[in-house]
C-alpha cells in the first residue's frame, strides 16, 4: 500500500454502502482515481465537504490492490458558488465530464489539470460566458492531440484562403478543407467562425474576454465543436444538451 498525496478536484460521486462515497478525482500527481471516502455521508464527517462536486483540495489518499480510500484531506478552494446556481453547476459539471470522459485513469496531466482548474475560477469570477465554454472545449482538445489544423487544407496540404467569406470544416478529418477537397459531409463555416477557432487556441488566458462573438459565431462554433468532441470521444455529453437549453431561455 502506498501514500499519495497531492492536490485533487472532485469531478463526480456515488453513494457506496450506508455512509461511504466513491468519488471520481482528476489529480495533479496521478490523473483520474476513484477514491472512497469514509462515511462521506454521516452529517459531522470531515469527509463530507471533500467529497462535494467541483472542491479543489489537498488529499492523502492511500492505494492498495483494492480502491483507494482518502487519508485525509484540506480544502483550498470549497468552490460552493459553482454548486448553489443552477447554470453554473451545469457548466462546471460540464467541464468535469469532458475530463472524466476524456481522460483515463491514471493518466496524468498537468495542462488538463491547469485548464480545469482555471475554467472553474474564472466561472466564479465571470459567470457562464460563450468564450470560456468554446475555449475550454478546443484547448481541452488540442492538449490531448486533437488541435484542430487551420492552416492548410487537411487532405491535400493546400494552404486555405477565404472563398466568399466561407470554409469548410471535415470533423472527421480535424480541420479546415480547401475547396477543392471539400466533401459532402464537411461542415461549411464562416471564416471568421475559422479565425474566432484559431484565437481560442492561440490567445493568453485572461485576454480571452476581449474577444467579441455575435449570436450566428457562437452558435456556429458550438455546433462545430460540438460535433467535434462528439466524434472523438464516441460518446455524447449528458450535460451538454442541458446547458444549451439553460442557455437558450430567454433571460
């Protein structure tokens, strides 16, 4: 048996026996291990705020031939405003199935770890915003060797230029075609959608928020990620479809 301590966030839980709870934690040190945690359940437990969705600690968890149990554990950031608004819970539970969905265990990944850690502050700090779900899906992508390729023609390595203000995306293929290659099913996008793409994954973290969509861009870009992420994970998000229509209601 071994003693792992690092820092940890809480991506999602179940319930294990009368009081335990199994916790699913994407780590610094290790990547993604489950964990139970020790009567997580019973009201004065030190385990229970560890254990909470999105809580960003530092845990002693020991490892064995079996499941992993918790040591112990201190919260750096308890991150409570993600869980008590309806919208901001969905987009952080959002962001904590890409990863878990994305990511194997044991797998570790400090860029990953560094992403998820920033996207949930800056959700505390700025709400739910188009650029800051957008850019956490194509940078969560590109680290994990997805980068969409938006330079050169994906087929024939031509390299792209605007036609008509237009361009074409091959989702299967990960990036722009020129029109020559272009095939039924690649998705014909605005150039500037292709530009915004390029912007998410080029442009420093906190000058993020100076960049401008109209409602035709996010909507684009949503859909083409969307799509995206959908074809290489072979899976699709639960909560994705929820934070669309949270985010479609009139306000």
């Amino acid at each position: 048996m071994t003693l792992l301590n690092t820092e940890a966030i809480a991506l999602k839980g179940k319930d294990l026996g009368e009081a335990d709870r199994l916790v699913t934690f994407f780590t610094r040190s290790s990547g993604k291990i489950r964990a139970v945690a020790n009567g997580a359940r019973r009201t004065r437990s030190n385990m229970s705020a560890l254990v909470q969705p999105f809580t960003f600690s530092h845990l002693s968890i020991y490892r064995g031939s079996s499941l992993a149990r918790i040591r112990s554990g201190e919260i750096i950031q308890g991150n409570l405003k993600l869980r008590e608004d309806l919208l901001l819970m969905t987009a952080s539970s959002y962001f904590a199935e890409m990863v878990d969905f994305l990511m194997e265990e044991d797998d570790p990944n400090e860029a990953v770890f560094a992403l998820l850690t920033n996207s949930l502050t800056t959700l505390k700090e700025r709400g739910v915003e188009s650029i800051l779900l957008r850019s956490f899906e194509v940078r969560l992508m590109s680290i994990l060797g997805y980068r969409p390729r938006l330079q050169n023609c994906v087929h024939c390595e031509q390299e792209t230029l605007p036609g008509n203000g237009k361009a074409f995306f091959s989702v299967s293929q990960g990036g722009i075609k020129c029109s020559e290659c272009v095939e039924d099913d690649d998705r014909e996008i605005s150039w500037g959608t292709c530009l915004v793409l390029s912007r998410l994954l080029e442009t420093p973290w906190r000058q993020l928020f100076n960049l401008r969509l109209d409602k035709k861009m996010e909507k684009e870009l949503e859909k083409l990620l969307a799509e995206f992420i959908e074809f290489r994970s072979e899976r699709q998000l639960k909560t994705l479809k929820f934070l669309q229509i949270l985010l479609d209601e009139p306000s």
